[in-house]
C-alpha cells in the first residue's frame, strides 16, 4: 500500500495534466451522474495503458504478488465505494475522510470545474492528497450545486458505449478545458 499509493496518485494527476492520457481519461469524467458506474466507465486504452505503468511500477519496485493482489482488492473495493451516490452523516465522512476517499471526498475531482476535477486524486488513502497538495474539502458552492461531467461532453447521447469509445478521438477531446472561476 505505501509503495504503490502515492505512484496512482502520481499517475492519475499525470493522466490529468497531460494532453493524450487526459483524453483517454475523460471518458471516466464524462459521465453526468455520479454514482458506482462511474468508476467502471473508463476508455479501452486507458486501461491498456494503466495496466502497463501498474506493471512496470511493480517489477520496479519489487512488491510481492501478494501485496499486489491485496491492493487491487482493497484499492477496488473503496473506489466502487468512493463512487457510490451516497451520502454519509457529516461527522462520519470527516472522520472517514482522514483516512480513506469517501463519496463526498471524491464527487470533488467529478465537478466540471477543471480547478476541482484536479484535485482529490488519491485512489484509497486520502492522506496523498494533503502531502501532496491537492486536497480540496469541498466543491465552490457545495456538492449540492456542483456539476458533474465534462462541459463538452453535456449530451446523455455521449454516455452510450460507441460514443464513449469515440470520445478521445473526437475534436473535443482536443479542446483544453475551460479555467476554473475565480
């Protein structure tokens, strides 16, 4: 866990920041509703792509077959959580929130606000997310007024399959997202 975590937090700011991962990343973001589903939703290549960094991260640092099979399990299991549409007594997710990602953590890195999607990157322990400084405890306007999705993607034809497995492929794929407000 502590040799694997803070390299996905790496990779996912990574698939944030640069121009080709992001647009095979945007299929996970394109989604309008935030719910478990969204974090099944991811392009082809970008698993094809992960799956080979995760591999090359493992040999590289030597974690047994063990550890690796611990973590996919753990790190699967809070990300369908993390993603779930539903919310936790406050004091229970701030709590939470101090040691694994919680819905309300994660539905932060969903808004359609670039500044808010590019923060909360951690996949299980949240604590990367301070180290790091990409923390953010809530959405400008709070999770009830937030958007979620990308803004050039609004359409709900989008979400179906064909079109998902076109979007990194497509013009606006290429577009650079707008800045967050001030």
């Amino acid at each position: 866990f502590i040799a694997r975590a803070p390299v996905r937090h790496w990779k996912h700011r990574m698939y944030h920041a640069a121009a080709w991962p992001w647009r095979l990343r945007l299929v996970h973001h394109s989604d309008l509703e935030f719910d478990f589903s969204t974090s099944l939703r991811h392009h082809p290549l970008e698993g094809f792509v992960d799956t080979l960094l995760s591999a090359a991260t493992v040999a590289l640092l030597g974690v047994p077959p063990a550890a690796v099979a611990a973590y996919a399990a753990v790190s699967g299991a809070v990300d369908l959580f993390s993603h779930a549409n539903v919310r936790l007594p406050g004091t229970v997710d701030l709590r939470l929130r101090r040691l694994i990602v919680t819905p309300d953590y994660h539905v932060v890195h969903h808004s359609s606000v670039k500044r808010e999607t590019d923060s909360n990157f951690a996949i299980v322990l949240s604590c990367w997310d301070r180290l790091f400084g990409t923390y953010r405890a809530a959405p400008r306007g709070g999770v009830e007024a937030m958007v979620v999705g990308l803004e050039y993607f609004r359409d709900p034809k989008e979400l179906w399959p064909h079109r998902m497995l076109i979007q990194p492929f497509r013009r606006r794929a290429f577009q650079r997202r707008s800045p967050a407000p001030a």
